[in-house]
C-alpha cells in the first residue's frame, strides 16, 4: 500500500456514538511511525480516561486508522494504570470462549453479555512500529483480552451489539432507537444503524 503523504490527525477529540458511519468503516492500517502518531495516541488517552474508560479505537474519535489505547488496570480504581498502545492488530491461534458484560464508549448506557475467545495471541505494532506479542487467556483473569477484542472489532467496522442475540438486542433496543433518533435529528441522516 503506497503511503499518500503524512497522516494528520485531529487536535481534539470526540467520542462519536451510535450510530456514526465511521464506526461502520473498516479502519485503514497505519503507515506512518512518527511524532504525530505519539501526539494523537496521547489524545486519544486523555480523550479516553475523561470519559472514565478503559480502551478507545482511533474510529470512535473519528480516525478511521487501525489504532487503538488501552489501560484495563483503570477499572479496579486503585490509582494503578496499565496504558497500551496498539497498532495494526491482529488475533492468531485463538481457542475456547469466555463470556463478560461489555459496554462502550459509544453506546452509552448499554451494556450486555457478549461471547468472545478465551485464549489468543495479539501480535501488533507499537509505537515505534516494531512487532509486540502478546499471549491472553481472558478465563486466567487476563481482562486485557475482552478489552482488545473488543476494540479491535470498532477497527474492523464492528461494535459490540453486533455480538447479542436477537433476544439481547430486544432489551437494549429502545437505548438503540433513542440513540438513533438524535443523531437524526442533529446531523439530518440516519447514520449506520444496526439491522436486525
């Protein structure tokens, strides 16, 4: 893939809800190791912890590149911190399945039970785009393994209500219609919204 010039990034970041296109949108990999890059993944940090989160995806603040930060350690509120920069990852000799309530950033005040692999390997780039590895198993408490594929589903066009069954998506459909009817209302379309 030829690199088109230097990515630039925004200066300040919001966190888009559903049902925004972009989070629809299969992320593009990132190219370009550089201060920018360092500059925004520290936005995207700050953007995250403000919200009182624990991963954010470049798509939910609008940049549709394969990045992603983490800091899982943030949900015991002990003052410990774990922060985590992913880029162009990927899943490798996944197995088994473990079930945890997720929710997100972008559905505010929705949270359900949602299936994902038990143990894997994450291979990614860091921020000096050497390749990292990662081995996680989610059922031995490594809860970084439900927040990684969770945010590697917004890079590849997913968000976690993808996951429910139609049984799921009944109890939080109203959340989902209210959510829908105000991005109508303040951008005059109705955005990507979930079919089912």
């Amino acid at each position: 893939m030829a690199n088109s010039g230097p990515t630039t990034y925004p200066d300040v970041l919001t966190i888009l809800q559903y049902p925004a296109p972009v989070l629809r949108k299969l992320a593009t990999p990132v190219t370009a190791f550089d201060e920018r890059l360092r500059a925004f993944a520290e936005r995207m940090f700050e953007t995250m912890y403000a919200a009182k989160g624990v991963g954010l995806a470049a798509p939910q603040v609008g940049v549709s590149r394969r990045l992603f930060v983490t800091d899982h350690a943030q949900r015991d509120g002990n003052g410990h911190s774990d922060r985590r920069v992913f880029i162009n990852p990927r899943i490798e000799n996944a197995s088994g399945e473990e079930t945890y309530e997720e929710g997100c950033l972008s559905f505010p005040g929705v949270y359900a039970k949602v299936t994902r692999h038990n143990r894997f390997d994450f291979v990614y780039q860091d921020l000096l785009g050497f390749e990292q590895r990662l081995t996680l198993d989610v059922e031995a408490g490594d809860f970084l393994g439900v927040v990684v594929q969770h945010e590697l589903d917004h890079l590849d066009g997913k968000v976690f209500v993808d996951h429910l069954t139609a049984a799921q998506v009944t109890l939080v459909k109203r959340r989902l219609r209210e959510m829908e009817k105000d991005y109508k209302t303040e951008h005059g379309k109705a955005g990507a919204v979930l079919r089912r």
